[in-house]
C-alpha cells in the first residue's frame, strides 16, 4: 500500500518517529516494555481501589486509598499515553484496522467514562462510607466494570499480534 493510498496512517508511518521505530532493533521493544510498565501501574492501581470498593480492606479510607493510588494512576498516563502513540505511528494502517486495536480503544474510552462517573456521582458522598462500611452499589458496580474494562484493554493490547 502506498503512503498516498493509505491516507493519515501513511502520512503518520513515513514520520521520521515511526520510521526510527521500525528500523532500530531496541527502540520498539524499549518503548513496548515502557508502555507496558506503565500498564502495570495504572491497572494496578485501579484494581487496588476498586478491591476496597468491593469490601476488601474496608479497615483502609477509601479516601486515603484515593489520595495515594490516583497519583500514581494519572502519572502512569504520562508514559502510556506517549509510548502507545509511538507504538501505533510505526504500524498504523495495520493498528487501524485491527478490530483488537478497535476494542482496546473502546474500553480505553468506557474505563475514562466509568471513572469520571464515578468521581462525579458516588465518589461525593464518600464521607458516609468511607472507612469500615460497604460501598454503596453505584460505587461497587463502577468498580466491577472498571475491573472489567481494564481487563478488556490488556487482553485487546495483547491480541493485538494475533489480529
């Protein structure tokens, strides 16, 4: 396929970023490895809180938990966010049409909208359930599909290969 045939992608794959990716041999497994160290942190500290959401550890403030584990959640972004751009301008018209690239994004989306509905609604009136008590169920279902979804976005990150 040619770079005009293959419209954005190909404008994207023909940046000298992507082409660097794709001709050194330790700079997309370096920025892969980042990418997924990144991964590690954000879906770690996501499920660490959605655990206590879900009555695991309920002797820990959801508060406390929160000030501790978004930090990390939202610095990780800043390693995820540029190593999986890198990632995708080196393959892009092949990314683009991977119905796994497709999903990961898709959960990518759900699991951002889960938790700001999250931090907008439930998250409010943490005060009456913060420390000893259950969570109420808006918060314990937002947990179970932010655990879902996350999972969804590394398996989709890992069937990319396969797709």
């Amino acid at each position: 396929m040619t770079q005009a045939s293959a419209g954005w992608t190909g404008w994207l794959e023909a940046t000298a970023a992507a082409t660097a990716m794709r001709q050194s041999l330790w700079l997309y497994p370096i920025v892969e490895i980042l990418h997924i160290i990144g991964f590690v942190v954000l879906v770690g500290s996501a499920a660490m809180f959605d655990l206590r959401l879900l009555g695991f550890s309920r002797q820990l403030p959801v508060t406390g938990m929160e000030r501790h584990l978004l930090p990390w959640a939202r610095a990780s972004v800043l390693l995820i966010v540029p190593t999986g751009g890198l990632m995708f301008v080196a393959h892009a018209t092949e990314f683009a049409g991977n119905p796994a690239f497709r999903m990961k994004l898709l959960f990518l989306v759900l699991a951002a909208l889960n938790a700001s509905l999250f931090h907008l609604r439930p998250f409010r009136r943490v005060a009456g359930w913060d420390h000893g008590a259950r969570a109420p169920l808006a918060a314990r279902v937002a947990a179970g599909l932010s655990l879902t979804l996350w999972t969804g976005v590394i398996a989709c990150g890992r069937l990319l290969a396969y797709f």
